[in-house]
C-alpha cells in the first residue's frame, strides 16, 4: 500500500508540473518546475521498480537525470 501511495503522489508530482506550464503558472526553467519532475520521477520509480515495470523505471530515471541536471544548471545561475 505504501508504494501504490508513492506511485500516485508521483504522478499527480510531474502532471502537476505539465498543467502549470501549460497554462504559464510557472516557467520550465523554474526550480519549482524541476523539483516537481524531480520528485515525480522518484515516486513513480519506486513503485514501477516494486511491480516490476522495467520500461516505466528506466523511463523515469531518464526523467530524473534530466530535471536534476536542469537543477544543477539553476544551482549554478
């Protein structure tokens, strides 16, 4: 149960994310934005790994890489 939990709080993490960029709540160049992505892809990791869903795991460590590149980026500015 707690990884199902996980699971969808990372989704509701990165479509948060999707819905406020698309309607220019915040920028996607924003930590915020990052952070979002960030901690999505870690839920939905946690849980894929748990159900054994390879494609979705290594999908969304690509998706973490990503944003915590992009943070690095912004740690940096």
């Amino acid at each position: 149960m707690f990884f199902e939990i996980i699971g969808w709080l990372g989704t509701f993490a990165v479509l948060l994310a999707y819905f406020l960029v698309s309607f220019r709540k915040i920028s996607s160049n924003s930590k915020e934005y990052q952070l979002l992505n960030l901690f999505g892809a870690i839920g939905i990791i946690l849980n894929s790994a748990i159900h054994g869903a390879l494609p979705s795991v290594g999908l969304n460590i690509t998706w973490l890489l990503i944003a915590a590149l992009a943070l690095y980026k912004i740690a940096k500015k």
